[in-house]
C-alpha cells in the first residue's frame, strides 16, 4: 500500500504534504531531521492519510493537496 499524507508541525502549526510506502518510517526520517526540508520544522505528527494500491495515485493525490483546489478542498472539508 501507499499513502498521501499531511504532517503537522507542533513547533510552527504548519503542514507538510508528502506521499510514501512505508507512513511509520517516513514519519520518523522527519521527526530524526532527515528531511532536509522539514528538518527545522520538527517533530511532526500525522495530520490526515489516505491510503493507495498505487504509488502513481498515492503521488497524484499529494500533488492534488499541493494545489489550489486541493487546498480548497481541504479547507472546506475542515481537514486543514
């Protein structure tokens, strides 16, 4: 399986969008300063997940949430 996902950063109450295969590990390279681009913004909990039978969907919908109708979608659907 692989998921789209949104992290929450507890030191600036941002969010990180991302896709992977394996969520625990990928949480932990963040949380360990691994991430380079998340590595000031640490630690990090897991805010919302979606899971996919593909990588192709799993990284779709990450670009989705990227986006400005992602974002809308989000908001309106009172995730972030």
């Amino acid at each position: 399986m692989y998921f789209a996902y949104i992290l929450k950063s507890i030191k600036d109450n941002k969010y990180y969008y991302g896709s992977c295969e394996d969520l625990n590990k990928r949480l932990l390279m963040h949380n360990t300063g691994k991430v380079r681009s998340t590595k000031s913004r640490i630690p990090f909990i897991v805010h919302y997940v979606e899971e996919f039978v593909s990588r192709a969907d799993a990284q779709k919908r990450e670009y989705y949430f990227k986006s400005i109708n992602g974002f809308i979608w989000l908001k309106t659907n009172k995730i972030i």
